[in-house]
C-alpha cells in the first residue's frame, strides 16, 4: 500500500498554460494541466481552476485548568446558504504575510480576534482546506491560555471590517456544538475533535509546567 501511496511524485504532472483571469483579495488561476494516470499513461489536458490565496494558521485557545476554550464568530460570505445563517462558531485563524511563520501568526491572531494570550502551542495538524479547487495550506495549533479572568467581547481589526465575538465555553459545550453539527468550519471541527481525543494527556501535560 506505502508503494502506492508514494508512487507519484512532483515529476508525474505536467503545466502546459496558467493564465489569471482575476486577481483581487484572491487570485483566480486557470490552469491547463496533464498528469500520470493511475492506470498507466498520461491523462488528457484538461483544464482546472485554482482559487490561490495565502497559507493559514489556526489556533484553539483553551485553558487546562478551567478546561474550557475560546470560540469566534463572524459573519462569512460564503456561508450565506447555511439555514442558521452566515454567522460561523470558528477557531481563531489567520494568513501568514511575508517573513512569518505559522506560530507567529497562531499568537497574533489570537490577540487580534480574541484578545487573549498565548502561553504555548502544541500542533495539531497541517493540510490542505479544500484541494479539488483552492491551494490554501493551514496549520492548526492547540493554544494554552488563562481564561481565569476572560469575560468574551467584541474584538477584530477596524481596517480590516472585522466584527468578531468571542465565547468561552466548557470543553464538554463545545464537543456538544460539534455533536449536534452547529461547528461548520474544517479547522474547528479538526481542532475540535483532536482535542475531545487528546484532552487527557494534553492536560496533563500542561498542568506539570
């Protein structure tokens, strides 16, 4: 199976035109692409379009001694089909800019998006969001916080036309949201559920230093 798996590479894939038919907050690439069938052989050219935007990271905030999490919620354009409406119960995220790196950014937005800090981080996961249209890359992270004194509030940045409120809740609440399927959002449910399986050992962890 491992030889399968790993039997294609970066040299099994061939760019014959990309051209960018929209460029805006995200770049739309229209690519025309052929790649090595599994079957044996190449594949016709066929054309494929790419929403490129930047890499991401994600963070969980949540405090071990309290066992309870932060949460966001914001309003998101592409969820106005959702029947409860386009405001989404999220992790705190954000886009990595130029020179950064994804732990750097994990501890920025969650001062950003959620005014708490962040005492230390244990990765998650890292992949890709939506492949079969998009090239968004994130890396999720746990964040150790104190939430002894955190109240929620309205936080976000007025040049960005952020409008975010934050939550606190008990870790049990939050795998009860997940549950009854009112967490819509791929970096929350895999934060989510890494938790609700690591929540033990993570606590034991972080509760020694």
């Amino acid at each position: 199976m491992q030889e399968k798996l790993d039997s294609f590479t970066q040299n099994d894939y061939e760019i014959i035109d990309r051209e960018v038919p929209y460029q805006g907050i995200f770049r739309m690439a229209r690519y025309k692409i052929r790649y090595r069938l599994f079957k044996g052989g190449w594949s016709n050219v066929v054309l494929r379009e790419v929403m490129e935007r930047k890499s991401a990271a994600a963070v969980l905030p949540y405090d071990p001694i309290l066992d309870k999490i932060i949460m966001v919620e914001q309003f998101r354009p592409g969820a106005i089909s959702n029947p409860d409406g386009p405001w989404l119960l999220e992790i705190v995220a954000g886009v990595l800019d130029p020179g950064e790196t994804q732990t750097e950014v994990a501890i920025r937005e969650a001062k950003e998006e959620a005014n708490c800090e962040v005492l230390d981080l244990y990765p998650i996961h890292e992949y890709f969001v939506s492949p079969g249209g998009s090239n968004e890359y994130l890396w999720t992270y746990c964040g150790r916080i104190d939430a002894s004194q955190y109240a929620g509030g309205l936080f976000g940045l007025a040049e960005e036309n952020e409008d975010i409120r934050t939550t606190c809740m008990s870790s049990d609440e939050a795998f009860a949201l997940l549950k009854a399927g009112k967490i819509k959002t791929s970096p929350a449910i895999v934060a989510l559920q890494w938790l609700q399986l690591n929540r033990e050992w993570l606590r034991q962890l972080w509760l020694k230093n």
